[in-house]
C-alpha cells in the first residue's frame, strides 16, 4: 500500500466522561478521530459536544439516533474513516480499559503490516471479573476451531487496528452488530484471506467503571455468533487449510 492515513475510531455509548482523555492523547499524538455517538443519553452527548468543539480540525463527530450496537457504530466509523481518506483505523473502546500507551505500537505494527488486522489480546491485572476470563476462555477455543487452528490469541478486544478498504468488503456479511461483532469481524476478516496479528495490551477494570455488557442477553448473542460461524466453518474447510498452511 503506497500511502498509509491511520486514525481512530471509537464508539461511545454512555460513556462521557473517559472518551475525553482517550481524544486527548490521540489527538496529542496527531491522529484523527471518529467518535460514533451510539444513542448516548443527554449528559453524554453535552460530553461528547465539547469533545468536538475543543478539537473542531481532529474530531468527527457522527450521532446515531438510536442505540444500534457496538458493532453497528464501529462500521459508521470505518465508512466515514473511507470517506476521509483514512485506510486504517484502531478501534479503541470507550470505557478506558485499554493502555492508551499501546496506540503508537498498534499503528507502528500496522504500518509494517498493513494488509493485516492488528488484533490486541488483554493482559489482565487483578481487576478483572473472574467470570469475564472463563467466558473468554470458550469464545477463544470455538474461534480456534472457526478458524481452523489460525492460532488468533483473543477474539474479544475491542483494541484493534482494522485495514479500511478490506474490512468495508465483508460489511454485508456481518450479521452480529451488538456484543457479538468483535468475534464475527474478526473470523470473516480472516476466511476472507486477511492476516491476523496479534499485540498485547493491558487491561484494567477501573473502580465504579460502566460496563454496557449485559450478561445473559450478549452471552446468548456470542453463543448464536459462534453457532453460526461453525457451521460457516464446515463450508470452509479447503479454503481454511490452506489459509493456515499459507500462514504457517
């Protein structure tokens, strides 16, 4: 790829008061910004209005006007990223979770890299709910399996760096735009012959911190996610085989 433009994507939902912090250091670190304001509540939009008015060259601000999903808001991003000429952009959640200081060596790997989706894994502090790693633990092993044994560390970050153009291709095969996208973008990503890089990135639950994970019904969306991408898998066997023996 002749010319790389990386900037950031980050979709909020109720989530005011960190998306500030995270726009400052990008925007220190000039890197343009996309905030999809999910169908926030009033006090985060006033948040996210300052946000924009404080950095009117840097900062996009697109408003849904109903909650549509993470993964819904993460592909309005990635269309208007297209739009701006940007061909690779880091998905970075809002809640503050991620090391903020893994932003540079993401875009650094993606410029070495940039056919490939840059993929964090977490590495957990002692703040981590124990039922999040267990449940983590399962979606890892069945996106082995998905896979064909690619190897992929975690299917679960929202901590990644995305190649525009070849994520845009599959938009219209993803079908999960809730809790369930990070697994399937990922997995499609790769069937469609998209190299997979994985990165640590550290990860802490902040006291009082908002999680939008809903238990039951987002665990019932990634069971249906990985129901549905097995059986996609059997399809796929030939193709995945020689994905795999391509990559080593």
């Amino acid at each position: 790829m002749s010319s790389i433009r990386q900037g950031a994507v980050i979709p909020v939902y109720n989530h005011g008061s960190t998306t500030g912090p995270i726009v400052d250091f990008l925007v220190e670190h000039h890197i343009p910004v996309i905030i999809v304001d999910d169908g926030s509540y009033l006090k985060t939009k006033a948040a996210l209005a300052k946000i924009e008015k404080k950095y009117p060259d840097d900062v996009t601000l697109l408003t849904l006007p109903e909650n549509k999903g993470k993964g819904a808001a993460v592909m309005v991003g990635i269309e208007m990223a297209a739009k701006l000429g940007l061909t690779h952009v880091l998905q970075i959640d809002a809640d503050g979770q991620h090391d903020i200081n893994r932003v540079i060596p993401f875009f650094e790997l993606s410029a070495e890299n940039p056919d490939s989706l840059i993929c964090g894994y977490p590495e957990y502090d002692e703040t981590v709910p124990k039922n999040r790693l267990t449940g983590r633990r399962i979606t890892n092993t069945m996106i082995a399996i998905e896979t064909w044994g690619s190897g992929i560390r975690d299917g679960m970050c929202g901590f990644r760096v995305y190649p525009v153009e070849s994520t845009l291709k599959i938009r219209n095969k993803l079908a999960f735009p809730r809790m369930g996208f990070d697994i399937d973008v990922l997995v499609k990503l790769y069937w469609s012959g998209v190299p997979v890089i994985d990165s640590p990135v550290r990860v802490t639950y902040p006291e009082g911190g908002t999680s939008n994970f809903r238990m039951v019904h987002d665990n019932i969306e990634i069971s249906i996610v990985h129901t549905c991408l097995f059986f996609g898998m059997l399809f796929r066997i030939p193709k995945l085989l020689a994905l795999r023996k391509r990559n080593g």
